[in-house]
C-alpha cells in the first residue's frame, strides 16, 4: 500500500490534494502535516513514505529552504512542490534544488494525478510550459543551498526564525528551550554556513527565497492550467 505525505497548512488545498492523490493511487495511505516540524516529525515516523507533495510556503519555511533541508536529510524521498507561484524561474529552482515535479496550484485534478503517477514511477513532472531543459542555480544560491543542506532539523528550525527576525529570546520560547540552547544553535549554524553573526545569516538565507528574482519581471505565468 502506498503511503503519501501532504505538507501544507491549508486546509482546504490539503484535501483537494487528498482527493487527487486518492484518485491516482486508490488506497493509499494519506499523512499531512501543516509546518515544517511537524513534516521532519512525520518522516521520521513514518519511513515507508515513498512522496512528499510539499507547499513552499509552510510555517518554518522560506522560499526553498525546507526542499533543500528535506532533500539533504532524506535523498530517496522524491518531492514534488505545489505552489500558488506559477513562475517558469520558480518552477526550474525547485526542479534544481532537487524537487522530481512541480505543480501549480492552479492545477486541474488530472493534472495533480498525472504528476504523482509520473513521480512515483520515476519520472521528472513539470508543466508543459516550462519542459525542454533545465537552469543551473546561481552560483550563490547552490553554495547557500549546500551550506543549509548540513544544518540538523533543530538548526534548520532556528535559521528559518532568524530570517523571520525573531530574537533569542522569542526562538527559546517557540521551540521550549533555554536561550543559552539557542546560542549554542546560533553558534553551529554560523559555523556552518561561514558567517559570524545574525544579520549575515539572514542575508545568506535570503538566497532561497522565492519572490526575489522569480517575480523581478521576465518570466511569463503558466496558464491557469498548465497541462
């Protein structure tokens, strides 16, 4: 029996994912989660997973930030994104970052069905639009990527506050630890991605945010069915 992950925190789209995903795989098993934590959470519990449909905006993501922290930590779970962002630029990072699809959420439920058919058989699914070849990353954003990629799920959590502006004393509180805990984090984390102090951690986590560069014009939308 398969066995399917959902991570959005919509509730609305998360069933019509639900919906899609039954109609693909009749039977499968269905888990959801609607923030990061609780997607490492499930993952962990649940090793027989074989897809993860992840939202790029969840709470404790930033742009894609939790496709490169998910793919580096599980490398054999394909991922597909679903996105409201129907940029090409978007579509081809998070195919870059490592995602095996990407679907808009403007899809049609053939569409979702296809994709997840085309994934777990092992093939790459993007919309048609944006078919024929991929873009190589920035060479600052695959280095950021790189870097975030040896951040443990802990760290990872602490990055993605910092880049939202939270303060130690606020990350303490959020993930029910002592602020000397969250130095101890900070520390490792700069270490790891090269940096000495919190204001260039948020800089270098900026690379992966979406809006950036894949709204800065250039880049037409997909049609509202993609397929």
């Amino acid at each position: 029996m398969r066995e399917i992950l959902i991570a959005d925190d919509h509730p609305l789209f998360r069933d019509a994912l639900k919906r899609a995903v039954l109609q693909a795989l009749p039977g499968a098993v269905l888990h959801e989660v609607d923030s990061v934590a609780a997607l490492h959470a499930e993952i962990e519990a649940h090793a027989e997973i074989e897809l993860l449909l992840l939202d790029l905006h969840m709470p404790g993501a930033s742009g894609f930030s939790a496709l490169v922290h998910t793919r580096a930590q599980h490398p054999g779970l394909p991922i597909i994104v679903v996105s409201a962002h129907e940029e090409a630029q978007v579509i081809r990072r998070a195919i870059a970052h490592g995602a095996s699809g990407y679907i808009p959420k403007s899809a049609s439920v053939e569409t979702i069905v296809e994709a997840v058919r085309k994934v777990l058989g092992g093939d790459l699914w993007v919309p048609m639009a944006v078919r024929g070849g991929g873009v190589p990353l920035k060479p600052a954003e695959a280095d950021v990527a790189a870097q975030v990629a040896q951040l443990t799920p802990q760290q990872f959590r602490v990055l993605n506050m910092i880049a939202e502006g939270l303060l130690n004393k606020q990350i303490a509180y959020e993930l029910g630890v002592s602020e000397a805990t969250v130095k101890a984090h900070m520390t490792a984390i700069m270490r790891k991605l090269g940096v000495s102090n919190r204001t260039q951690v948020a800089l270098l986590a900026s690379h992966l945010a979406v809006d950036a560069d894949a709204l800065a014009g250039g880049d037409a939308m997909l049609a509202t069915d993609p397929h």
